[in-house]
C-alpha cells in the first residue's frame, strides 16, 4: 500500500476531496435523519457497491503501469464510486425539496465513469492481445529452443543469431528484404546505479511490454545483451525499418515509468539504428548493426544509420 500511495496520490488526494465536499455539501444544505427512517437494506447495497468500486480503484493502481489507460481506468472507477456515494449520503441526510443538484451529482457522473471505464477496458484489451499474441510464440518456441531471457519474457542472442540464419536464407529464397533494428537504453548505468539494479529490471520489464506494443505479429523482439534490444523485421525494406526505429525511440522517450521506491518518473533516452540485409551471413550482419548503433550514439545527437 505505502508504493500505491506514492505512485498514485494525487488521484486518491482527488478522489478523497471529491468524497469530502460532496459530504460538506449534503451535511450544509440538509438534515440528519433519524435512526428509524434509515432503509438498512438501501444502506449496505449502496455502501456495499462504493467499497467494491474502492477496491477496484485500489487493484487497478496497484498492478498496472501509470499511463493513459490506467488514468482511464481509474478516472472511471472514480466518477462510479463518487455516484455511489452521494447516493449512500442520502440514506443518512434528508436534503430540501426545493434542492436539484443532488440528482446531478447522483445521476451526472455514473454514465461518465462508465464511458471512461469503456475506454480503458477497450485500450486494456488491445494490449493484452498484443502481449498475449507474443507470449504465445514465445510459449510455441520455448519447446524447441530454451534460450530466453531470465529477466525479460524474450529470447536471448543465441536464438536470435539461429532465426536470423534462417530468416536470411528463406529472404535470399523468396528475394524478399530483411531488416533489422536495435535499441539501446542511454546511460542505464546511472540508472542502476541511482536506483538498484531491482528497479533497473523493472524498467527493462515495462520496456519490452512497450516495444511489444509497437510491433507487428511478424516482428521478432530478442534482448541482446543488458540494455540493448534487438528487432528482426521479415520482409521490410531499409526506409520502413529507420521508420520503425524513430517510432520506438519517440516510444521509448515517453515512457510513463515511475520508480517504485520514491514514485519519481524515469526519463528515459535510447539511441536506435537500422540496417537492412545485404546477402552477408548472420554474424556479419550483426556486426554491421553494432557498427550503425555506435554511430547513432556519437555526439552532438543519435541518428538512425
């Protein structure tokens, strides 16, 4: 709970001011009612469904990443669990006839909440279908190849360099191009340095989920070594795969990661490169990617090769 409350403080700090006026409200404008006029029944069912909503609020913070979605997510948890609770209040204050603006913060924000909750849902859908696509053909490679990463859920070097041969020779056979792209994390070092090397896989972990997120079906993601990520590209010519290459370093650069310990977000920089086959074998290939990466990295700026 304490890393919940930092990560997301500013949306329960929201949600508690939100709770609270709507108690001043009902409490300046209305009246207390008596014990007998109280409808039990009413009491725990709306009660009831404002801790639940709670409680939801509590596990979507707590297992996902900050984000877009997560902000969705929680915005519409949010506006249900605010519904509910001003219509718990009435159970408790009798407010005047003559009074309207009850009804709204009643009725107003439950069809809101559920809208942002549609959205989210939605956008949470898409990315497990991406992760699940992924994690498929990494469960259907895993029994020919143990060669995966013990950090991150993709494969290692070794069973890049045994794809890649076997990609070059079905691109030779089909006359079909084949590219490749790498990413590498600037100044990781620090990072692991600042903060542990626990938080420093973490941010590998919710890397890879983005790049997944920004691949296709075909596309083959492998951790190279440390911080540097590898990108097998079937069938893309050299002009797709630099596009590629930028699309992740913009990804990468707006990554909403947040240190577990202090709740502070990571910047994060990479430097990207691109080559396309030119008929070498794996090994020469690979070398000229590194080669390209090592320019990208050189100052004043990174640039694609």
């Amino acid at each position: 709970m304490p890393s919940l409350l930092k990560l997301h403080r500013l949306k329960l700090a929201a949600l508690l001011l939100a709770a609270n006026l709507g108690l001043l409200l009902h409490l300046a404008a209305g009246d207390l009612k008596p014990l007998a006029d109280w409808v039990w029944l009413d009491i725990l069912g709306e009660g009831g469904s404002a801790l639940l909503c709670l409680l939801w609020l509590g596990l979507v913070l707590k297992s996902r990443p900050a984000g877009r979605v997560t902000n969705l997510l929680a915005l519409g948890l949010g506006c249900v669990f605010f519904s509910w609770w001003v219509d718990w209040l009435d159970e408790f204050i009798k407010l005047p006839d003559a009074i309207g603006w009850d009804h709204w913060l009643e009725s107003g924000p439950m069809p809101v909440g559920l809208i942002l909750l549609t959205l989210g849902i939605y956008h949470w859908h898409r990315e497990q279908l991406a992760i699940s696509a992924q994690m498929e053909k990494r469960e259907r490679l895993f029994r020919e190849h143990r060669l995966f990463d013990q950090v991150t859920p993709l494969n290692t070097a070794g069973y890049l360099r045994l794809q890649l041969e076997q990609s070059l020779a079905e691109a030779r056979d089909e006359q079909q191009a084949l590219s490749l792209v790498i990413l590498d994390l600037d100044d990781f070092s620090s990072l692991n340095r600042l903060h542990g090397h626990a938080e420093g896989d973490r941010v590998l972990q919710a890397l890879t989920q983005l790049l997944l997120l920004n691949l296709r079906r075909q596309d083959l993601l492998c951790r190279l070594a440390g911080d540097r990520f590898v990108v097998l590209l079937p069938n893309t010519g050299e002009r797709q795969a630099r596009q590629l290459a930028e699309e992740l370093r913009l990804a990468v650069s707006h990554l909403a990661h947040k240190a577990q310990a202090h709740g502070e977000r990571l910047q994060l920089q990479a430097s990207v490169a691109s080559v396309m086959a030119l008929g070498e074998d794996a090994d020469s290939l690979l070398r000229r990617l590194n080669l390209a990466l090592a320019r990208a990295k050189q100052p004043p700026y990174a640039h694609s090769a």
